[in-house]
C-alpha cells in the first residue's frame, strides 16, 4: 500500500506512535490558538437549547461514545442516551425533535451506524458525526460533520481514531457548555489547556514500554481476564478488553468496578488476572476498595494509574505502570494508550496476525 510502517513492525505500533501527533492535530482544528477557545464549525442549531443528545456507534467508537457522554452530562449539563447502534436501530426510542444525534465512526461506513442515524434523522434530530473519513456516506448524511485529524488507520483494530474522536468529543463539551452557560470563561481556559497539554503528556507514556511488557508477559500466560474501571475509566477498561479480545484472542471481560460484587467476583483467583485503571481523582478511592477486595480474593492485579495514584496502588499490585497525572478530565484520552499498548504487546508474545486478526473488517458495511 501507498502507506508504510516506518520502521514499525506492524501498522497497530506504528499507529499508537501516532497518539500524540493525532490528539494534535485534532485539537488544533477546533481550539483558535490566539484565544484559546473552542471554535466549532458553524451549526444548524442552537446547542443552548438541545433538550437531549443521543450517542451512537459501534466498537471502539461506541466506547469513545460512552467517553463522551460523562463529559456531554458532567460538563455541558445535556442529558444523554447512548447504546450500540445495532440496538439503536431498531429501539425505536420516544426522541423529542430538535435534539441532538451524535454519531462516531473512523470509517464512516458502517452499516448499523447509518442505519440509527436515518432514525433519528426520522425523528428530526440534528445530526453530528465525528468521522475521521470525511468523504463517506455518513458524513453526506449529516448536518455537521466533526472531523478527527487521525489520519488513514489501517490496522483493523482502532487505536489512534480513538483517542481523536475523544479529542473532538471533549471540544464539543466545552463549546455545548459555554453555550448553555454552565461552563464559564475561567473553565473553559482551564479545560483548553489540559486538552492542550496532552499531545507531551501522551509522548512520555512510551517511557512505561517496560513495564507494559511485563504486564503482557502475565495477561499472555492467561485464559480470561477481567478489566476494571469506575466512570470515564470504565469505558477505557471496555476498550482494553475489547482490543486484547480483537488482537490477541484472549478472552477479556471488562467490568464496572463497583460492580464487581454482583457476579465477576467469583471468577477471581490467581488464573484470572486483572487489569484496572484507576488514574487519581474523584473515584480513586472507591476504585482503590474494590482492588483490595480482588487482592483479598487471590486476585494478579495489575494496574494503570498516574504518578500520583502509584504509591497507594504499590502495596497491592503486583505491576503498576504509571503514566503522567492530568485533570480528570482529560485522563480517560491518557489512559487509553498504555492500555491498548497492553493488548499490542500481548499480541506480540501470542504471535497473532496483529494488523487483521483473524474474522475481523475494518470496516463493516454489511448488518
Ligand atoms: C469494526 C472495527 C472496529 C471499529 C468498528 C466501528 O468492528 O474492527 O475497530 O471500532 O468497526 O467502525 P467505525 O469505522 O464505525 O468506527
């Protein structure tokens, strides 16, 4: 193909390399550098007063979703549904017009994404799409198409499209909350400047290489193994299972952490090991109680957080990979890299197919 690996041994760690430059990039298109505000292309309608937005997508773009929507709700005060769009699509849920339908595709092709897409336009919903192929069918078919600067990604299993779609995501928070008057002038230059912040931050999570290794050397020895993650961590953990699944064939559950007692608990015991991120904040608290349960339990815990959260972790994990603490906010965008460098590096030890696993598309146009 006309695109090459650079010196990278497959498209998947060329592709994760590229985290930093892409979150760039992205950003760039939406933050004005002299005010450092978030500039949205021009919209065909008032966010002020979108009563609801629904989020839909599928794989890792759903996941990037579920991102989007603790920020839509906790920045923007909007009121969100999300699901899969292969559910979407036929739920036929009560939308009041007017409100906003959000869709997140790399491809902008897949089938199920379009299909809940032609619902809600049925149901006269605006419709955005954050795409990162800006000629596709998705895009003709909507209102405003938010682009990712991610990119062509050709390794089936998405990295770099995530951590882009979270970046455009983000921005839309903070331009839906300023609108809606819920995000002040002061808080908009403090969220711009962690989203500004990450593209070094993400550089210096290859500095934990090391240690994400021997992370993969025990999870590659394993039959199942369980993700864990409270809050905008949660859907990272989703995404974490869903690509060791993907590229290493290991089978991978992830799980919110609180709700571990209700049922995964069971399966704990030294052949199941655990992967959770836990980065400093509100919930590392709560986090940190249901990974002493798993430790109580026999549990291998091994653990992402942030430089801040590593000394309270090191006690009972037996690897802690700590990547750079940032806001709250911007640390699910952080936390993702180490987590999908996890599943790469097992893939490795596996000897898989890393950039088409087997029965998987990059893009699925079909139902
Ligand atoms: C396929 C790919 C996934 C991707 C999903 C959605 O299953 O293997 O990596 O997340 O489709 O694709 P889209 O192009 O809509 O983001």
């Amino acid at each position: 193909g006309a695109i090459g690996k650079d010196g990278y041994r497959h498209y998947m760690e060329k592709e994760l390399h590229e985290h930093p430059v892409v979150i760039g990039q992205t950003l760039q298109r939406l933050i004005d550098p002299a005010t450092r505000r978030v500039v949205l292309p021009d919209l065909p309608f008032d966010l002020a007063s979108v009563p609801r937005a629904v989020i839909t997508a599928c794989g890792s773009a759903f996941y990037a979703g579920m991102i989007g929507r603790y920020w839509l709700e906790s920045v923007a005060r909007i009121p969100v549904d999300i699901d899969v769009a292969s559910e979407m699509r036929y739920r036929d849920p009560p939308l009041t017009p007017g409100g906003m339908g959000l869709l997140i595709s790399q491809s902008g092709e897949t089938a199920d994404t379009l299909a809940a897409l032609r619902g809600m336009r049925a149901h006269r919903q605006h419709i955005v799409s954050v795409l990162n192929v800006e000629q596709s069918t998705i895009a003709r078919e909507s209102d405003v198409v938010l682009g990712t600067a991610a990119g062509p990604e050709i390794s089936v299993a998405s990295t770099k499209a995530f951590t882009a779609q979270l970046s455009v995501l983000a921005c839309l928070a903070i331009a839906a909350g300023r609108r809606r008057g819920v995000v002040s002038p002061d808080q908009e230059q403090a969220l711009v400047a962690s989203l500004l912040d990450l593209p070094s931050r993400a550089g210096e999570v290859f500095d934990q290489a090391d240690a994400i290794r021997r992370m993969a050397a025990v999870i590659a020895g394993a039959r199942d193994v369980l993700y864990l993650g409270r809050g905008s961590s949660f859907p990272v953990a989703l995404e974490g299972a869903l690509k060791l699944k993907e590229v290493s064939y290991i089978h991978a559950e992830a799980y919110a952490a609180g709700e571990m007692k209700h049922g995964p608990i069971s399966l704990i015991d030294q052949t199941v090991p655990i992967v959770a991120t836990a980065p400093s904040g509100r919930l590392f608290e709560k986090t940190l109680s249901n990974l002493q349960e798993a430790r109580a339990r026999g549990g291998r815990l091994l653990v992402f957080t942030d430089t801040q959260g590593a000394e309270r972790l090191r006690g009972i994990a037996e690897i802690v990979v700590a990547i750079p603490t940032v806001d709250e906010f911007t640390a699910p965008v952080l936390q993702t890299i180490p987590v999908q460098m996890l599943a790469y590096e097992v893939a490795l030890l596996k000897g898989t197919d890393v950039d088409q696993p087997r029965n998987l598309a990059k893009s699925v146009t079909v139902e």
